[in-house]
C-alpha cells in the first residue's frame, strides 16, 4: 500500500519519513497520540463491565483497573498512529495529528506506544489479576497487529474484523472486577461489535474521498456506496434486538430494555433514512445524522447499565 | 602529568576547592563546589535550543515530574490497600 504517496514524496509504506518531530512536541502532543476521545468511550464502557460485575474489588484497585485500561487503549491509540502516518498524512480529517504535522517523531511515538502498552497490561497483571492483563494485552494486540497492520488496508471488513478491539474493555474490565468471564460481558462485547460497522460506515459514506485518497478500501470505496448502505441497515437491524437481550435474558432491568427499545428505533429510522436518501446534500446530512446518532445511541445503553448498576440488583429474571 | 598531578591538557578545568579550615586544624567546614563548564573552552557551541523548543522541553519534562509523582502516590495508595494495615507488621 505504499502507493499512496506517490505525489506527496514524503510518505511510503515502509515508514512515515517526512518531517521529523523537532523537539517541539508538547505534552498536548502525546496526549493526542492517545486518542483521547477514543479512550474515553472505552473507560466509559469499561467502567459500565467494572460496576456491573460481580464481586467486591476495592475502589482503588477499581479505578487502578481502570486506569491501566485507559493507558492501555491509549497505547493502541499512539501505535496505530505511528503505523498509519502515511496514510494521516494524505486524509484531511487526519493530517493535523502529531506524527504527519511533524510535531512528534514515529520513533518517538512508537518508543512512547510500546512502553505505555508494557506499562500498563505489567500494572494490571500485579495489581488486580492475570486474567485482566492478559485481555488487555489481546486487545492491545489486535488493535495494532490484526487491525492496524494487517486488516485496515487489504479489507473492506476491516472494520467488522478490527471492531473486536473496541469492543472488548468491558470484558476486560468485567475481568478485573471479577477475575471470570460469563455471557453479560460477552453479550456487552457483542453489542458494541455489531455497532462498529454501522457508526464507521456512515463516517466512510461522507469521507470516502479521503479513504479513497489513501488508499484505504473501506466499504463504500470498494463496494460503493449503494452497498454499503444496504450493509448499514442490515446491521442495524441486527443490532437492535440484540442490544435489548440483556433486558430479555435478565442481565438488566425494564428501564434498559424500554431505553434499548426506543433508541433502536430511533437507530433503524435513521439506518432507514440513510438507505433511502442516496443523493445530494440530503443523503450527506443523513449519514452524518447516523453516524452522530449512533454515538448517543451507545453512549444512551451503556449510560443506562451504569444506572442500574448504581441503583443496585437489577435482575428481573428476564422480561419473558 | 605534572607534579601535581595535573593533566596539562585539562587547563579549562578549575583546579579543585581547598578547604582552608582544616588547614588550619578547625571542623570541615561546608565547601561551596566549583562551577565546572560542561563543554571545553574554545568548543563548538553544539545544539542550541530555539526559544520555542525550550519551553517544549521544559513542559515535557513538567509532565514527566507529574506523571512520576502521581504513580508513586498511587503505588504507595495500592500497596496499603493490597497488604492492609499489616503492611509494617512484619518479623525482621
């Protein structure tokens, strides 16, 4: 994939070797490296796997855990962007990170990756339990080898494949709360796997010029966009009732089934509306809406786990 | 060599502070150490820092003393709270 860089003389497959960090980089800078933003979905999430488990892990080690995870999915965060400088380079939404703005290094930023990485699954092992380190260290694995360097840039499901990464800070953390694993924080796993394809899809709908640009075959580059829609709506529509089985199968109470149950429809009506609208600046409006609706959507679910949690035993038993 | 033991090549640097109070058969008192240039007269001024990449350096590092001083707070928070109040309860 080294082809994307052709024009730009400063970018190929083998490394980012444009212009080099000059000592300017600010703690701001390695912050970004982090992805902050992400990283703050996945202590979100991984707080909801903490709270919801079973068990009694003291406070500070709660939040040890949690902080090792944060640490850890900023690790991820700082190596996939020394991976992918070259292509950062070349997409707009992308070029202002530290590595392709010349503010960090690739060294630097991979010296600063891997010690975070070591750092962090080292901490979680000693402090809390094996179990945890060991899944933060797959997931931190997957995130950088299988989706980073091998899935991003040779499949359109890279995404699908890749979303596993994100999706496992609850299980880790559910891990860490209860040194186990069982099906809630599996089926928590499952409903932010099967929201991947649809909230990246969306985004890819109205930045395909820029994947495209570097070379990236996301969905709508390689299928079109026609397709991809229809991939949207399909998964969508198995999110949804997937993402109300906690209620069914007893593991939440009726508030989350209600919150489920409304926010999916909201999901599949926007899904729908993306579907249908293919054209134009309506059909660009329509997927961004999508795309920021399904933030809330997750954010809505997970905010309603975290309120069970807090409210005390939420088993009912199911609702059938 | 010299005599003295000096190396004749060393001349930029100061010979060592005396301390004239034990000459004299007093107390040691406290010697202020002598200021020693880090580089040899007459050297290449080597990497001179922009004024832009000291203050990047000097907030680097800011972070760096911060980051240390919080994970040793929650080293010692963690290690009372997994050994207990046991913790200095232990045979010699």
């Amino acid at each position: 994939m080294s082809d994307v860089d052709a024009s730009l003389g400063h970018v190929t497959r083998s490394g980012f070797t444009g212009e080099m960090g000059q000592g300017v980089a600010t703690p701001r800078d390695f912050i970004a490296l982090l992805k902050p933003r992400v990283m703050s979905l996945v202590v979100f999430t991984a707080l909801v796997g903490l709270l919801r488990a079973p068990g009694d892990l003291h406070p500070v080690l709660g939040f040890t855990a949690l902080l090792c995870i944060a640490v850890g999915a900023g690790a991820a965060g700082a190596l996939n962007m020394w991976w992918d400088a070259d292509i950062d380079a070349v997409m707009a939404r992308t070029a202002g990170r530290p590595i392709p703005a010349g503010r960090i290094a690739p060294r630097e930023a991979l010296a600063f990756g891997l010690t975070l990485s070591a750092f962090s699954v080292g901490v979680l092992g000693l402090v809390v339990n094996a179990l945890a380190a060991g899944l933060l260290a797959f997931t931190i694995f997957f995130y950088v080898v299988i989706y980073s360097m091998w899935l991003k840039r040779t499949t359109p499901q890279n995404i699908v494949i890749g979303g596993a990464a994100g999706a496992l800070p609850p299980l880790v953390a559910w891990a860490a709360a209860a040194d186990s694993v069982s099906l809630e924080p599996v089926l928590l796993v499952a409903i932010i796997f099967f929201w991947t394809p649809p909230h990246f899809w969306s985004l890819a709908l109205f930045r395909a010029d820029d994947y495209a640009r570097a070379g990236v075959p996301m969905l709508p580059v390689v299928a079109g966009p026609d397709q991809t829609r229809l991939q949207i709506l399909l998964y969508t529509l198995f999110l949804v009732p997937l993402a109300a089985s906690p209620a069914v199968l007893g593991f939440a109470g009726p508030l989350y089934g209600a919150v489920a149950l409304l926010c999916g429809g909201l999901m599949v009506t926007r899904a729908l509306r993306v579907f249908r609208l293919r054209e134009g600046e309506a059909a660009v409006k329509a997927a961004k809406g999508l795309f920021g609706f399904s933030i809330l959507y997750l954010f809505a679910l997970f905010a309603t786990l975290l309120a069970e949690a807090l409210m005390g035993p939420v088993s009912t038993g199911g609702l059938w | 060599m010299t005599r003295r033991g000096h190396t004749k090549g060393n001349r930029a640097m100061p010979p060592p502070a005396v301390d004239r109070s034990r000459a004299r058969g007093l107390p040691a008192a406290r010697t202020v150490a002598p200021v020693v240039p880090l580089r040899p007269t007459g050297a290449e001024p080597g990497v001179v820092l922009t004024p832009e990449q000291l203050r990047s350096r000097r907030a680097r590092s800011l972070a760096i003393a911060l980051t240390l001083g919080l994970l040793a707070v929650l080293f010692y928070v963690v290690t009372l709270v997994k050994l207990g109040p046991g913790v200095l309860v232990r045979p010699l």
